[in-house]
C-alpha cells in the first residue's frame, strides 16, 4: 500500500526534528541524515523530472536538452561524491 505524502506542515516538522537531531549528536542510527538526505535528493530528483517532462512536452529545444543534462549531472556528481575511491573496483 503507497505511503500518503506528507502535508507541507507535516514536512516542516519533521525536517526540524531530524536536524535537531543531528545538532544534539542523538542520531545514533542515522535516521535524522537518511531523512535529510532523502529530502535533498528528492528535491534533485523532481528537478530532473520536471526538465524532462518539459523537454518532451515543448519541442525538445536545445536549451531544454542542455538544462536536463545538467539536472542529470547534478544528480551524478551527488552519486559519485558519496563514493569512495573509483579505483575500488580496477582490483576486480
């Protein structure tokens, strides 16, 4: 069954409790970092789906392209940040 999603206020709140969280060093399992990491992708992510959906709606433009690569490339380089050494995988 899909999860509701959270009215603004609802959002807001526990936003607040998960960074207060993180200030007081009470987030023993990560549970404040996931939720605000979570949200920041999302926010990344819904950047990505709006520059596409305008993309493919209106005329597929140059510029449209360019803006939902860089959206894309935003969304890598947080992938690619949150990774250890590249040459992990060379030893395989």
């Amino acid at each position: 069954m899909p999860l509701r999603k959270l009215d603004e206020e609802e959002m807001k709140k526990v936003i607040a409790l998960a960074e207060a969280m993180r200030e007081k060093g009470r987030d023993k399992y990560k549970l404040g970092y996931a939720l605000l990491y979570l949200q920041e992708r999302n926010k990344m992510l819904e950047d990505v789906r709006k520059k596409a959906e305008y993309y493919v709606r209106f005329g597929m433009g140059e510029k449209e392209l360019s803006n939902l690569r860089l959206a894309l490339e935003k969304m890598h380089e947080l992938d690619v940040a949150g990774t250890e050494d590249s040459s992990f995988f060379a030893s395989e």
